[in-house]
C-alpha cells in the first residue's frame, strides 16, 4: 500500500449522497453528507468537487476510490457505482467496491459494542414488504450472507437470538409486528459513513491483486411494471 494513499469514496446507494477524501495513514478524512431520496445524479460530481477542494488535492492526487456496491436503491446504486467507474478510467485508478451492510457494521463498532452473546443485525429498507438483512459478530465477520427476507422469516430465523438492529429501515420494522424480547434497536444508522466506507476500501485493496469493476449486490430483481395495453404501431388506430 503506498505510504500517502488518498482514497475518494462515495455513496448513494441509501437514502442520501455522500462524498469523502481520506488519507489512509494520517487518518484526515474531507467529507460531506445531504439526506436527500432522488436527487443524486445532480448533486454527486459537484460534491465530490467541493470535497477534493477542501481537502487541497486535485483528481489527479486520488490513488485509489471506494464505492458503496449495494444493496441499496436501485437507482442510487447505479449513480454511485456509474460514477466512481468513470471517474476510475479518467483518472486511471483502481476502484473498490463495499457493501452498504459491511460499512455500517463497520460504523457501529467504531464507537459501540455488543451485549455477551450478541449479534449485529444490519437492517435495510427495500421500499417493499421485505428487509435487506446481514448478521455480523463482535468481530466484524459476517456470519452468513446477505438477505432480502420478510418479517415473518427474520422472526422465524432470528427471534430466539440476542440481536442487536441498526440501519435505516428499523422504523418500518418496529411498525410491522411484535418485537422480540431478545432484540434491541439503535437508531443513528440511516446513511453510511463515507469515511468508514474509504477505510474499508483501503482495508480490501490488493495492488498486487488483479482488479475487478465492482458489480451491483441486487438481493431483489428492480421494480418493473407490465403495461396492461400492447403498445400500438405509430400511425395505426387499432
């Protein structure tokens, strides 16, 4: 890893659009968040400018970018991971992708910690009936995939276990049923911390390794509706 390692990371795979410029052994990190539903193709190249200017660096002082991979909104996924692979071939940069859930179980052992016996659940919305779900240990290590599960399966699998809940989609989950008495909550975990996502990136890279583009984690198929009429010939009345 070289000794001054600048990493430009960025999110908008939640609910929000989130830049960082961060310098790996000095630990400074530049960073800007804005909560914010759509938006983030307009707002993330002029961040990511705004940012790289008050850190003192240009683009080309960049080594090395990070990117939220999901899973996420699809839309947003797609503006981030777009974004951070035009910007890893015009600067000629290796890119490294992090799961949104990797990331926020990263930001809650920054400054928490777990009952005895305790596992960390990293709960996110889908916008739908289910939950995007993955289960860590006090050591950060995922301890199974991650899910796109109903309510009913994260009772029926997880209601018995001591677990910990953070992420952004804890209040829809509170709202939708009975809660176990094994399970607590910790809200404070809507976006993910663009800081921690460029530390995680520079945890993963190998320059020794061959580089991969990171690929979207979709844990559910997008959105599409079917059109109820067959779409006409142009010009024709039938």
């Amino acid at each position: 890893m070289p000794a001054a390692l600048r990493i430009l990371a960025l999110d908008t795979a939640m609910a929000g659009c989130s830049v960082a410029v961060c310098g790996v052994n000095a630990k400074s990190c530049v960073s800007e968040s804005v909560p914010m539903n759509r938006g983030q193709s307009e707002e993330l190249i002029p961040m990511v400018q705004r940012v790289i200017d008050r850190a003192g660096l240009a683009f080309s002082d960049i080594d090395l970018i990070g990117v939220t991979s999901g899973p996420g909104a699809f839309t947003g996924l797609r503006i981030g991971l777009s974004s951070a692979r035009a910007l890893a071939l015009a600067l000629s940069k290796p890119v490294i992708g992090v799961t949104t859930l990797s990331v926020l179980a990263h930001q809650f052992f920054e400054s928490g910690k777990l009952e005895s016996g305790e596992g960390l659940a990293v709960l996110l919305e889908t916008k739908r009936e289910d939950f995007y779900l993955q289960i860590f240990d006090s050591s950060v290590q995922d301890l199974g995939m991650p899910q796109a599960l109903s309510r009913r399966a994260i009772e029926s699998a997880y209601g018995k276990h001591k677990i910990l809940f953070i992420g952004d989609a804890l209040e829809r989950f509170r709202g939708s049923g009975e809660v176990s008495s094994s399970w607590r909550f910790k809200d404070g975990y809507e976006l993910a911390d663009p800081c921690i996502l460029a530390r995680r990136a520079a945890a993963i890279y190998d320059p020794a390794a061959a580089l991969l583009v990171p690929e979207p984690l979709y844990l559910r198929e997008a959105d599409v509706s079917v059109p109820k009429r067959k779409p006409g010939t142009t010009g024709s009345n039938k």
